[in-house]
C-alpha cells in the first residue's frame, strides 16, 4: 500500500486541512498519515481562531513519524507562520 504524509492545518468541519486530505488519501487506499501544523477553530462559514502548536512539539511528530514510515509522497497545507515554514522547510530538507 502506498503511503502518504500530509502536513497540514486541522479544520474540525471537516471540509478542508487534514481531515479533507485523509479522506481522499483513504477513498485512493492510500495509508496517510499526518503532522498538524495548525489547530483551527472553523466552521464551513468562517476561521474564527487558529491556534499553532509549540514549534519543537510540530518538530517532533515531523521527526518522529519520518524516522518510522518510508512515504512514497508528502503533501503540504496550511504553514501558518515563517517559523512554522522555516521548521518543515529544515526537516524535509534532512
């Protein structure tokens, strides 16, 4: 089975961010797996809030889940911030 990494923002609707990748990764029996670069607060209306995580805890899922699965592709959402960016940027890099 094929296996994908998706970095991305989470939107709780479901209609974008990782839950939307997820679901079309699994309707192409496609293993994903994911790093969440933002939490938001949405609706499908609006983003009332976005939330980022502590840049060495969104480091470490990056780190830990390369270190364990070989992906045959890496899809990249939302990077909310320069840092954030900056982060993944350095770690695919490796």
């Amino acid at each position: 089975m094929q296996k994908i990494l998706i970095i991305a923002g989470s939107d709780p609707s479901g209609g974008a961010g990782i839950q939307a990748d997820i679901k079309t990764a699994t309707a192409h029996k496609v293993y994903a797996s994911a790093v969440i670069t933002c939490l938001t607060a949405q609706n499908t209306q609006k983003v009332s809030a976005i939330h980022n995580p502590p840049i060495q805890f969104l480091r470490q899922q990056l780190e830990v889940v390369l270190d364990d699965i070989k992906f045959d592709a890496i899809k990249i959402g939302m990077l909310g911030t320069t840092e954030i960016i900056d982060s993944v940027a350095d770690i695919l890099s490796k």
